[in-house]
C-alpha cells in the first residue's frame, strides 16, 4: 500500500488510485479525500482545507458557489462572505450597495439607502459636495464639503 504506480496490475490488490496502491476504489474515497496525502499514503485521507478536489467533485460554480477546494469539514468549500456577486448602483438618490455572498452558496440582496441630502454619484452616493449641484433640493454645498439644509444656516 501506498507504493507509486500507475495502472491497477501493478498493486498487490489491484486498485491503483491517485497515483499509489490504495487500499479502495478512487469511486470509494470519500469527497476530498485522496489515496496519496503524504503520511497516509495508501489510504483515503483528507486533503486539507483550501486545497483542490482530487477527483474534481467540486466543480467551480457561479460567484457564490463551489471554489473548487474543499472546506475544513470535508465539503466544497463556498464563495467567502467577504466576496461580492453583484454590482453596486445608484439611481435616482438611492444607493444599492453590491450584493454579497452569504458563505453558504447564496448571492445574498443588499438594502437600498437614500443619498439625502447628497445626490449619486457614479454608483454610491456622494459623501461630499463641490457644488450644490452635489447635494438634493433644498441643501446647499457648505465650505465644509458638506450638504445641509438651506433653511437651517446653509447657503
């Protein structure tokens, strides 16, 4: 067992799976296991977290999806939290902030937010004004950069 080969005459059993004499069929390794991880070679054992699937049982799948490596707990590891599936935008004073993966598979919607008393910008809203121009009816651009209310001291 665990000796190098490359086809099933060469093992003593007649299984010659990941590249070494296994004690199973590479059908009977478990998802992201391999019969040659060094140190248990000869046996299904787990690759580790982060690495590829040997038998490629995790194909990588749409931005939330499968990554292709296998995750801590012997799965298909998932898209991370962190990672975004979708576009920010902002339209009409209101920001949509990009949708993000939920770590599960899932593209995960985002809350819209008014821009008041800023306008949009390219695809968020405007944290600062140059002009009154930058900010909603009824706010004026201040020498602070900031958008406030006309009748409450501004412009």
């Amino acid at each position: 067992m665990g000796d190098a080969c490359t086809a099933d005459a060469q093992c003593a059993q007649g299984r010659c799976v990941d590249g070494v004499c296994c004690k199973v069929t590479g059908a009977s390794c478990p998802l992201c296991q391999a019969c040659n991880v060094a140190g248990s070679k000869g046996t299904c054992s787990f690759v580790g977290a982060g690495n590829p699937e040997p038998h490629k049982l995790c194909p990588s799948n749409g931005a939330c999806g499968n990554t292709g490596a296998c995750a801590a707990d012997q799965t298909c590891a998932k898209a991370p939290a962190s990672q975004a599936c979708g576009t920010a935008s902002c339209v009409a004073g209101v920001e949509t902030p990009a949708s993000m993966c939920d770590g599960a598979g899932n593209c995960a919607p985002t809350s819209p937010r008014p821009c008041d008393p800023y306008v949009c910008g390219a695809s968020t809203c405007l944290q600062k004004c140059a002009t009154d121009a930058d900010c909603t009816p009824g706010n004026s651009c201040q020498p602070s950069k900031m958008c406030k209310d006309k009748g409450k001291g501004g412009g």
